[in-house]
C-alpha cells in the first residue's frame, strides 16, 4: 500500500540561507524554486523548504489510492486528522498522527 517517502518538507526560517546551505553546502540539486518555497532531489526523494512561521516538518508518504489507504489504516487504529482531500496543487491527501503525534501526510496522484 505503501510506495514510498514522496517528499519531506523542512520548515526554515530563511529560505536563502536555507537554499544555499542545501545546494551549495550539502550539493543537493535544486528542482525548482518559488519566493515561499524551495525542492531538492535526493536520490528520487524530494525535500522541500517552507519559510512560512506557521510550517511544521511533513513527511508526504505516497500511497497509489489515499482514499483506500486512509479506510484501511483507519480500520487498523490510526488516528487522522483530516480526511481525504484535493489539493489545489493535483496531489490528494489526508493527514494522521502516529502514537507519539507524529504528522504523516497521505498523498497520491491522478493518473
């Protein structure tokens, strides 16, 4: 059910400093970046960088269907907090915890 880590997003408090320590320290490639938003690749695994004061870290776990995962896992004990959702950006997602309140984000795509 399972796929993979899709992308972990990193909150930061300054995207340029953020960006350059990323490409320049660590020479990750920089996949796109936007004024609130930066994404490297690491080895197929996209990490993304928020400046917004509000981000927290998400770890976007790619699912193929988030609504049959979402039953499924909540079938089994997990507890969500949001259900299955469109995003504006084409992705479909729902959010849970896991027992110490970890955040994971669903998140699969139409094909």
């Amino acid at each position: 059910m399972i796929e993979r880590i899709n992308n972990i997003t990193f909150p930061v408090k300054d995207l340029k400093r953020a960006v350059n320590f990323y490409e320049n320290v660590l020479g990750l490639k920089k996949t796109d970046e936007w004024p609130n938003y930066a994404t490297f690749d690491v080895g197929g695994v996209e990490i993304g960088l928020d400046p917004d004061p509000k981000a927290e870290l998400q770890i976007f776990i790619r699912v193929d269907d988030v609504d049959k995962a979402y039953s499924n896992f909540k079938e089994k004990g997990a507890k969500f907090l949001t259900e299955p959702k469109d995003q504006y950006w084409g992705g479909r997602t729902a959010v849970f915890a896991d027992p110490d309140g970890n955040k994971f984000i669903l998140v699969s795509f139409k094909k």
